[in-house]
C-alpha cells in the first residue's frame, strides 16, 4: 500500500533541498557578518558555516518530513483512541482479574449501546472520523490538486442535527468554484444524501466548511405542548364566516368639514350709451360695446 505517493515524494525531496540551500546561505552570512566584526574573518566564516549548515540541517528535516506529520494529522484522532483503549486494557488486566476486567469491559461498552442518547452521540463522534477519510479520498481520486500532488489540510469534524460538518483548508491550485460542481460525487463517497460548501472566513478563501447531510429533520413529527391541555370532549363549534370588509370603515375618526369661502358675483356693468354689455357667447370674442 503506496503512503506518500511518488508525485509528493520527489516534491518534498526538492522543497527540502532547496529550504536547506536558502537557510544555510542566510543564516551563514547574517551570522558571519555580525562575527566579523568581534573576531577574524576567517574566523567568522568557519562560525558561519557551524550555525549555518545545522540550521539548514533543521530546514531540511521539517520540509522532508511534512508528508509524514500529515498523515498523521489524518490519523491522529485514531491514534490517540487506540493507545487510550490499549493503556486502559492492559492497565485493568495487570491490576485485576479476568473476572473483573470482562465486567468493566461489559460495562464500558454496554452502557453506552443501551441508552438510545448516549449511542447516538458515539455513532455521530464516529461518523465526523470516517467523513474526514472519505473527503481526503475525495480529494485525491477525482479533485484537482496542485502540481505538487499535495492535498488539501482536514482540520476537524464535529456533528451537526443533520450530519456531519467538516473544516479544510485548501492548498495552492483548488477555490471554491472547483469544488462546488463536484458536491454530488462527494456526497456519494461520504455515503451521505448531499453535501453543501461554503467559506468559512470572510478574510481567508482558503478555509472552506463543508456540510454533510445524511437526514431531513424537518420533515420529523413533533409533539406539541397543548396535547395535555385540550379536551378531547370539548364539543366543535362552527365558526362564522368571516367578513371581508370591501371599503374603508373609520367611524372614529371626525373628518373636518372644509368651508369653501363665498364667491362674489362680477358687478354688472353699463355702457356709455346705457345698455348692459351683452354676454359673451363662445363664438364672440370681444364685444366693442364695452369700449364705447
């Protein structure tokens, strides 16, 4: 079974040589330039390289090593659950007797398989660990990643109502876009109904959340509180049909009555010749009488 594939093997073969390159120059000149001046050059220089290959040494070693300390990471919650389990076993077979031990056995696994609420919260615990391989599976069979071959960062699950909700950060070479079209294929490997991703920092696109949904709780039938409090023999009764008002009806407002004031009639006028000015009809435009 291949640990570290051959792509990421020879990526980290480079990346430490030229970390080890970088950190022995530099910390050999800056330290070689603060010796110069306490002691002789040549001095200096051998002092250089003593602090300068070692750090490099260290550079190297760390860069070398990142594939393994990942995969570790991957495993750790295992790991720490195995040696706990195996302390704890030969801690209680050491100190007690057979007899003994199968009862703290039966009981350490029994209890939690017999109550409903306990043994719920263990298979979620256990399913946030399973999703956390399925979606590294996920990543390296059918998600582009960089050309380096380094998959994304799996940082931890917890469970959700509905599932499981895992954070990742994504590595040089993949966005949120890239993983959005491929959320039915990672529902599947997560043996789950649908999977939902989404940026878990404003200021980061590079830390994602994803939600792996396994149930609808929505669709659950709850009780309700009044059950207890209506009684079933209470007789039905028949409600009026509501009426449906069809205009506006204020009888508590006083509308103000607007008093419009009077208008005064033209004074009638009389020609020079004593006759009233006739009226003007549409059709007259002037009456030449009025200016006599």
């Amino acid at each position: 079974m291949t640990v570290i594939e051959a792509k990421v093997h020879r990526s980290s073969a480079r990346n430490a040589r030229l970390a080890f390159i970088l950190t022995a120059v530099i910390a050999g000149i800056l330290t070689a330039a603060v010796a110069t001046s306490y002691t002789h050059p040549i001095v200096a220089l051998f002092v250089a390289v003593a602090i300068g290959v070692p750090l490099g040494a260290l550079a190297w070693v760390l860069v070398r090593v990142w594939p393994v300390l990942r995969l570790l990471w991957w495993w750790l919650p295992e790991t720490v659950l195995t040696v706990v389990v195996l302390t704890f076993w030969v801690q209680l077979a050491n100190h007690t007797s057979a007899v003994v031990t199968l009862v703290v056995v039966a009981l350490v696994v029994g209890v939690p398989a017999a109550i409903p609420t306990v043994r719920r919260q263990v298979v979620a615990w256990a399913w946030c660990l399973i999703v956390r391989h399925r979606l590294r599976v996920c990543f390296a069979q059918f998600i582009i990643a960089n050309q380096s071959g380094s998959l994304p960062l799996i940082l931890w699950a917890r469970p959700t109502p509905v599932g499981e909700r895992v954070w990742v950060y994504l590595r040089p070479g993949l966005a949120l876009a890239d993983l959005e079209g491929r959320l039915d294929r990672i529902a599947v490997t997560c043996h789950a109904a649908s999977a939902l991703v989404e940026r878990a920092s404003d200021r980061n696109a590079a830390y994602l959340r994803f939600d792996i949904k396994r149930r609808e709780v929505l669709t659950a039938q709850v009780g309700s509180p009044l059950v207890d409090v209506i009684t079933p023999d209470t007789p039905e009764v028949d409600r009026p049909t509501p009426v449906i008002p069809t205009a506006l009806d204020l009888p508590d407002v006083d509308a103000p009555t607007v008093t419009l004031p009077a208008q005064k009639k033209p004074a009638t006028t009389t020609s020079a010749n004593g006759s009233k000015p006739a009226a003007a009809t549409s059709t007259d435009v002037d009456d030449v009488s009025d200016w006599i």
